[in-house]
C-alpha cells in the first residue's frame, strides 16, 4: 500500500510541474501575457502616428495653406512682397536678412 502512495506523489508532481514550468504551463503564459501588454502599447503608438500622417495628408490635399505653411516650416519659404525678420538673442552675431523682394542688381 505504501508503494502505491508514492507512485501516485510522483505522478502528481509530474503532472504538476508540467502545469507550472512546462511548456504552455504558468510560466509561459506570464511571459506572453508581459509580450502583448508591451506590443499593445507599442500598437497605441503606431496608431497616433498614423492618425497625425493622415491629417496631414488630408490638410495637404484640401489646399495651398498647409503646402506654404509646410513650405515655411521646413525650408525657410517667402513670398514675394513678404518681410522677413529674424530675431536673434543679444551677444550673438547673425547676418540680417532686410527684404525678401530685393533682387541682385545687374
């Protein structure tokens, strides 16, 4: 009788330690549920920067506004007939553009 006590111990710890520690046990769900927390975020993410690329694409296809405004932004546009100032902090030395109408003579 005693021997049978032990082989159903041992095969209780068997089937316990599969259940914790192996594969598709606690373990690995801890693990995978640490994964999806981590790409959920990362998916929060990549969905704001998606939604700000598609209003940009849909201020860029309604008119010129968002193209000058861009324009401006990005890589220092003027218009003809449009003042350009530039303010600098004191003690630095800058050159001042005057007026952006102001064609070289010839």
């Amino acid at each position: 009788m005693k021997w049978v006590t032990w082989v159903l111990l041992f095969a209780l710890a068997g089937l316990q330690y599969s259940l914790w520690m192996g594969h598709g046990g606690w373990h690995d769900m801890l693990k995978l549920e640490r994964s999806v927390i981590a790409q959920n975020a990362s998916n929060e993410n990549l969905i704001q920067r998606n939604r700000a690329l598609i209003a940009e694409v849909k201020d860029l296809a309604k008119g010129k506004d968002a193209i000058n405004e861009m324009a401006r932004a990005k890589l220092g546009y003027i218009q003809n007939g449009e003042v350009f100032y530039r303010f600098v902090p004191s003690g630095t030395s800058a050159i001042i553009t005057a007026n952006s109408d102001t064609t070289p003579n010839k």
